[in-house]
C-alpha cells in the first residue's frame, strides 16, 4: 500500500503491536522517507506502510448507530467523574462497532492518564464480552482485567503506568 493512502490525522491499526493511533506526518514527509509516524496514546511508532491497516473514520456522534436511536458511546461525552472511574457504555452495539469504540476508550484512557476503566457489557448471551476480553489480552498498554464481581455484566480494566 503506498504511503498516500494514509493521510495524515488517519485512522490507523498497527498490526505488528495490535494498537490504534493516528497517521501524523505531513504529506512531505512521507515523500522524503518510507516509514510512516503513527501517534498511539502518548507514543510516537515509526512503521512500514505494510504494518498498518486504515481505519473507518470516526462516525458523526449526533446520528444513531442503529435503529432506535441509541447515540454512540457515553464514554464520548464529557464526563464530570474522576478519570479513574469513568465508564464505556457497550449495550446495543454490535461486535464490530463495541471493538471499536473499546480501542478509542482504551486510547484516550491512556492519553489523560486513567488507572482504570470500567466496560459494561451486558451480561446477555455473552459474545460481546468474549469479543472484549479477546481484544483486551492483544492490548500490551492492559495491565490485568477482570468481570466485576458485584456486576456480571461488566468488566474493569488495569493499565500498565
């Protein structure tokens, strides 16, 4: 893939280290040189165009995801409790779209500093959080997770600081 098909301020997954970040250079620079800088949490990755895999861009918050109205995560909006107890709110989404919004709360819990983040998942038939545990073992920046014991349907996750 060339190196003009990730613009910067793309959405990036870097598949060698299984992260999302942030295509960063200029257009220039990608020219002068063949690896791309990739901004993830706090952390500047130089990679080959052939690591990374471009992302969907974000989606506009104010439309629902799906029918019913459901508006995507709260853990978008602004939060007024402490960033060691804030929360991602996954019910009603589906598989693909939970993974994704996970990987921007995993990020931007990172990026402010958090010790900890809570993910609802619901309890249900138990796919969601399966897909959410296996994602959260491929993530190097976890600590440790693990089901609230007061709450089946929901899962706390430790960063490594």
């Amino acid at each position: 893939m060339k190196d003009s098909c990730f613009p910067p301020g793309s959405r990036v997954r870097i598949k060698s280290i299984q992260a999302t970040g942030t295509v960063v250079d200029d257009p220039q620079a990608l020219s002068d040189r063949k690896a791309i800088n990739v901004r993830v949490g706090n952390l500047n990755y130089q990679c080959q165009a052939s690591d990374l895999v471009l992302l969907a861009p974000p989606r506009d918050e104010s439309k629902p995801h799906r029918e019913g109205g459901r508006r995507w995560s709260s853990f978008n909006q602004p939060s007024h409790r402490p960033p060691e107890e804030r929360e991602l709110d996954l019910h009603g989404f589906s598989i693909q779209d939970a993974v994704e919004q996970l990987e921007l709360a995993l990020s931007r819990a990172i990026t402010e500093g958090q010790e900890r983040l809570i993910v609802i998942h619901g309890s249900g038939t138990g796919k969601l959080r399966e897909e959410i545990h296996a994602n959260l073992r491929k993530q190097t920046v976890v600590r440790s997770f693990q089901v609230m014991p007061t709450n089946r349907g929901a899962t706390v996750v430790y960063f490594w600081y």
